[in-house]
C-alpha cells in the first residue's frame, strides 16, 4: 500500500493599509509576504474587493499566473471597500486574507504648501544638516523629498535632514518638496547653495541672492527695491 501525503496550503500576510483606514487617492497598491510550509513557491494570486459587504465583488483582478508579491488596482469608485487575497502553490489555494472597511471618501488633488525658510543648521567637514519651515496640507503632510539640484537625495518625515557624504570644494544646491499621502507633491523651496568649507549663498523664490553667511557666522544681506533691483548689501 502507498500513502500520499496531502499538500498543505500555502498562506499571505497582508503589509499594506489597515482595516478603517482613510485613503484620499484610489488607486491601492496591496503587497504581502507569501509563506508555504512545504517550500513550494508561490504561482498565483488573486485580488478582490467589495462595496456591499461580500454580498458582490466589485473589483477582481482574475486569477493572476504570477510569483508576484503585490499588485496595483485600476482606479476605485469612493466609497467604502473591503479587500481579499488569495496566493496559489504548485497545487492548491491558500485561504483568503482580508483587509477591511478602507474609505476613500473623496480624491485629494491639492498639494502642500512649499516648505519655508530652507537653511543650514549645522555643519561638519562632510555633512550639513538642513532644517525648514513645515509645510500644511488639506489632509496632511506625509513626507519631505530632499533634492541636490534635480537628483533627489533622500525623503524626511520631519523639518529636517543631515546630508552625508559631501566633498570638498563641490558645489551643491538643495531644495525640499512637502508630499502629500494622495502623491500629490508642492514646488521645491529655494535653493540653498552650499560649499564645504566656503561661503554660503542664500537665494530667494525668485532665484535672487537673499544673503551670504560669512565665515565667521555674520551675514551679508542682499537688499531690493520692489522692481528688484538690488540696492544695497548690509552685514547683520
């Protein structure tokens, strides 16, 4: 006599959103973690959602031949949705996992305001930190996208970011983005031009120098008329 030994099914653990979470964009990106005690790898999935609480689906991505451990939707109606997973071994499919009760109840399109008053607080011989001006948003700041130039260089989620790795005697210019959780991103602050070990230059929103700290710490303030002619410089 032979035994088969039965396949055991596979399992997910959802990592994005969370049940009653509030969302302003509507399309979702779920991610999972695919787990099979045998080792066997994953070779589907399949996603669906529902606005009337399983009574239908109202979203179904179809069963997808795939090891992928995320997928994107198509855009989503407002409302109320809840969320199921399924992922497939070589043989059977695991059971579903939910995510529930995720409100989109309207698109945000606005972005943050432009975050202020960009400057250097502090400095080593290969760092320099930069503080700012929080921006405000309809619905909420998620995240500062720093920038050297177009080449952004990292994300913040306070008014403040160290940047490593600077050479001597190169030339940077740094700004900040506020974004928001929908992806919605405001202009970029003015530029801070920065030299390791040399002056440092300040230009306004509209690309004028503002001032120069000196070395020994004082600055050398940049005056206009409302025209914008320059009209004088003063040492503060």
């Amino acid at each position: 006599m032979r035994s088969i030994k039965p396949n055991v099914f596979p399992s997910l653990s959802i990592s994005s959103y969370s049940d009653d979470q509030v969302l302003y964009h509507n399309v979702l990106t779920f991610t999972w973690a695919y787990s099979d005690p045998e080792g066997q790898a994953e070779t589907a999935f399949q996603v669906v959602g529902s606005r009337d609480n399983w009574a239908t689906w109202a979203y179904n991505s179809g069963e997808i031949a795939s090891n992928a451990t995320s997928h994107t939707t198509a855009p989503l109606a407002l409302g109320t949705w809840s969320f199921a997973i399924r992922v497939k071994d070589d043989m059977e499919w695991s059971d579903w996992s939910y995510r529930s009760n995720l409100s989109i109840p309207n698109l945000d399109s606005l972005p943050p305001t432009v975050p202020g008053n960009v400057s250097v607080t502090g400095k080593t011989a290969t760092t320099v930190t930069l503080g700012w001006t929080a921006s405000t948003d309809n619905i909420g700041v998620a995240a500062y996208d720093i920038y050297n130039g177009t080449s952004p260089i990292g994300t913040s989620s306070t008014n403040s970011f160290t940047v490593t790795g600077l050479q001597p005697g190169t030339p940077y210019a740094f700004s900040v983005k506020a974004r928001d959780d929908a992806g919605n991103t405001s202009a970029a602050s003015r530029t801070v031009r920065y030299i390791t070990g040399a002056l440092e230059y300040r230009y306004d929103q509209a690309g004028r120098l503002d001032y120069i700290i000196l070395p020994d710490g004082r600055t050398l303030d940049y005056q206009y008329d409302g025209n914008g002619n320059l009209i004088g410089t003063q040492i503060q």
